[in-house]
C-alpha cells in the first residue's frame, strides 16, 4: 500500500511539473479586433468573420500609417500653396500645383480603400456596395418612411450585384455602372416621388 501511495504522489508531482509546459505549449487567445468608423459598419453590414474583422483593423491602420505619411511629407507645401493662392501672381500655376498634390493624395487614399475592400468576399463587397448606395440614396432623397427605405435598399442592392458582375474593359464598365448608377436614380426617384409632391414626410419617416 505504501508502494501505491508513492507512485501516486509521485503522478502528481509529475504532472504538476508539467502543467506550466502544457499551458505553454496553448496559444493564447486573440482579443477581439478593435473597429472604429466605415469599417466597423462594414464589418457589421457584411457580417464579416473574426479573422475579417482582424484584416480590417489592419489595413484600416495601415490607411491611417499612409496618409499621415504622406501628410507629414507632403502636408506643409499643401497648406503654403492654399495660403498663397489668393495673392499668386500666377494663379493658374499655384492651383496646378495644388491640385497635383491632392490628386496624389487621394491615390494613396483610393488604394488604401481598395486593400481594405479586398478583405472581403465577392458577396460581401456587393453588399457594401449596396449599402453605400442605399444611404447615398437615402441622403438625396430624404423624407423616406420605412417601407421606402427597405425598397430603396433592396433595389441598391440589386443593382450593385449587377454591377459587381460586369465584365469588359476599364472604359466599358465604368459607362455600364453609369448607366445602371443612373436607372437607380430614377426608380428610387420614382420610389419617393408622392411623397416629395405632397410637401410632408409620411408617417413612419426614417429621420436622416
């Protein structure tokens, strides 16, 4: 018995010794992504996945890294320029430069975007697409009530499905998201037409 009782105090101490190891050898936990701004609607509306909403915080960071450095290379002259302009002799040229230089920045901003948007799956960006259509169209269309802005949504969100299936080149599909930008403004026009003619908000309007 006593032979019985030493192995098993000895098990125990065994283990014990081990247990620091084994907790060592489980990889710890990620917290949970932090979101903040467009992207943590984006995560939400796209019902994005934890290892998403990781990538999302990370290029959102490395958009926020790129402009503060180009700002903080760039940002200096950009200010001079606009102080200047009002008193150049040459105006044309300052406005030149000044529009360069805005251009350049918008570039560093449009790629950040599309780093961030490349996080997402095919469906997901259509429904982004959806989505920014939707309250863009909510925005110049304002007085809508609930059922509108349900249609509103469901015809934005066709049309930016079709959209993302278009094929062709660069020019073709840009004039075909023209043309279907410009058919949704009309149905959605259509869509709040009677309300916008009797002057007042329906009742259930969606406040803006």
């Amino acid at each position: 018995m006593k032979h019985c009782a030493s192995l098993s105090c000895a098990a125990v101490l065994l283990f014990l010794a081990a247990a620091p190891v084994l907790a060592q050898d489980q990889p710890a936990e990620q917290p949970e992504p932090v979101l903040t701004g467009e992207c943590a609607v984006m995560a939400q509306e796209c019902q994005a996945t934890k290892d998403q909403c990781a990538q999302l915080a990370e290029k959102a960071a490395a958009k926020t890294a790129a402009l503060e450095a180009w700002d903080a290379a760039n940002g200096a002259k950009l200010e001079e320029l606009n102080a200047s302009l009002a008193t150049a002799e040459d105006k044309e040229a300052v406005q030149a430069e000044i529009q360069t230089l805005e251009a350049d920045r918008a570039k560093v901003e449009v790629q950040a975007d599309a780093d961030i948007l490349s996080v997402l799956t095919p469906d997901q960006q259509a429904t982004w697409q959806g989505y920014k259509m939707c309250q863009e169209m909510m925005a110049k269309h304002a007085g809508m009530n609930a059922d509108q802005a349900a249609k509103c949504r469901e015809m934005c969100n066709k049309a930016a499905k079709t959209m993302c299936a278009l094929e062709g080149t660069a020019e073709e599909v840009e004039k075909a998201k023209g043309d279907i930008k410009a058919q949704l403004e009309k149905d959605v026009g259509q869509l709040t037409a009677p309300a916008a003619e009797e002057g007042q908000a329906p009742e259930g309007t969606v406040m803006e």
